[in-house]
C-alpha cells in the first residue's frame, strides 16, 4: 500500500475539476507502448467531447465502455500519447492485480455533472 501523499487544502482540491461524461466512441490504439484503448467521451454541452487513451484492456472491453459513464479531470493541459493526443484523464482505482478500474457515477447524472 502507499503512503498518503502529502496535505493539500481544500482550495488545492477545488481546482481539479472532475467531471462525468459518457463514452461514445471506443477505438483500439495500436501504437501505445502498453495495451491501451482511446476513448471519446461525451462531457455536455458546455464541455463538449474529449478524447483519452487509458491502459485499462484487462478490466475493460470496447463493448463494455460504450454508453457507459465514467469520471475523468478536465482540466489537465493536453498531453501528447505517441501519436494521439489526450485532453482529459479518466480516473481509476487499481485491482488486486494492479489493472486498472474506472471510477463511475453509481447512477446516470447529466454529463458534464461536476464532482463535488
């Protein structure tokens, strides 16, 4: 287990701007270093549609991400991926088998809903 990072303040956690959208497109990405998936996630009106790519093969199939909410931060600047480049940052506890699992609103919230 690791250790907790260090103190942050409360206004430290309000800049990170974490949001639910929902996945609608899910590509292969055959040019990561490791397995890896692009996702093109639906985060509203005001936000609109980013992409990510995520190394999160073990635990999540493309049939099984589409439609489906996740949470990801924003509010990063993008981040060049080889040769795609990411704009947001989907979160995700690691398993047992340190794979990845997506974090995701228990019910459906509108897209774009901010976590609070």
């Amino acid at each position: 287990m690791t250790k907790i990072s260090n103190e942050i303040t409360f206004d430290d956690f309000l800049k990170v701007d974490i949001r639910a959208g929902t996945v609608i497109d899910v590509q292969d990405f055959p040019e990561a270093r490791k397995p890896a998936l692009k996702l093109f996630i639906d985060f509203g009106e005001d936000i609109g549609v980013k992409k990510t790519s995520a190394q999160i093969t073990q635990n999540h199939s493309k049939d099984n991400l589409m439609g489906r909410q996740v949470a990801a931060v924003v509010n990063f600047p993008p981040r060049q991926i080889g040769p795609f480049m990411s704009e947001v940052l989907v979160l995700g506890f690691h398993d047992e088998s340190d794979f990845v699992k997506l974090v995701h609103p228990v019910g459906i919230v509108p897209n774009g809903a901010r976590l609070s």
